[in-house]
C-alpha cells in the first residue's frame, strides 16, 4: 500500500511522501484494535532529506506523527549537482544498496522506498540497485546510510590538503 501524497505542511515548505503505511492488529475481548505506523519521507529537492516512522490509533494521526519526525531528523548531504559524487554502497539490517553517480539524462533508476527518498534529496540522474531485505523500513534507512557515506570533491581536498584535478584537465594533457 503505497501513497504517494506530496504536500506543503503549514510549518514548513518541504516535501513529503508517505511510502508504507503498516496497519498492526492487538486482539482483545471485544475484538480486534487497530493501531497503524506511517513511513515518511521529507526532503527539499535541495540536499536535504529526513525519514520519519509515526505510530497512532488512526491512519492520518500516524502521517501528521511521521511528518514532525522526519522534520526534526532532516540532514544535508553533499550532491554533485543532480547526481551524486561517486558510488557507494549504503547499509542497514539485512538491505543493501548500492549507489551510482549517472550521466545527466538517465533519471533515477530505483524502487519505490529508494526512489523516495533520493527524489527527494534533489537526485535526479542515479542507478541503485538493492540486496538482502527488501523491506521498506530496511531500504529507506539504508538509502540514508549511504548519502551519510558521500563526500565531495571539496571536502577530500580540505582533509587531505591537496587539490585534486578535474576530469577536463586530465583530458587536456
């Protein structure tokens, strides 16, 4: 059960997109009571992104929860304009995924719970490819995983004190 909500929060002018709605069953004397959790996912489009799980007793009380949540959680991450830096392998559980930087054009190729949250982020041209569980909790947490991993051109060259010449230059010579 996917919904792919997107709206403007009357707090903030993020994104979001509720990815995986889980509905949990407690069995009582009068019957079965019904709680729900609400994966969701907040981003900017700029670099910035954040993951929410929200539980409640009914369905929109869980998205409002999950909302606040990935808000409070939302980090930035270093992109290389609508791709990313260089590959890396994101992990978390039993998931894995493994992330490509592509060539402008080629869109994001991914699954529904790592497309969220990379469209989100502001990627727009990347390849991924997930191993292990395909759990949405898993695969969202480990797309984070590995954005936390990226670093740019920029930040090696600070912490190594060296410049590091561009892919033109290369060429040039």
């Amino acid at each position: 059960m996917q919904d792919k909500r997107q709206s403007r929060s009357e707090s903030s002018e993020h994104d979001d997109n509720v990815v995986r709605i889980y509905r949990c069953s407690c069995v009582v004397r009068g019957g079965r009571r019904f709680s729900f959790g609400s994966l969701v996912v907040v981003g900017d489009r700029q670099g910035r992104v954040g993951v929410g799980y929200g539980k409640a007793r009914e369905v929109p009380s869980s998205v409002d929860k999950g909302r606040k949540i990935a808000n409070a959680k939302m980090k930035k991450y270093s992109l290389d304009g609508g791709t990313i830096p260089h590959r890396v392998v994101g992990r978390y559980g039993a998931s894995k995924v493994v992330m490509v930087p592509a060539s402008a054009g080629t869109g994001v190729i991914a699954g529904g719970s790592v497309r969220a949250v990379l469209e989100l982020v502001g990627v727009h041209d990347i390849l991924t490819k997930s191993y292990g569980s395909n759990t949405p909790k898993n695969l969202v947490r480990a797309t984070i995983n590995g954005l936390e991993q990226l670093i740019s051109r920029e930040q090696v060259e600070r912490l190594r004190n060296v410049t590091i010449a561009s892919q033109a230059s290369k060429a040039d010579s």
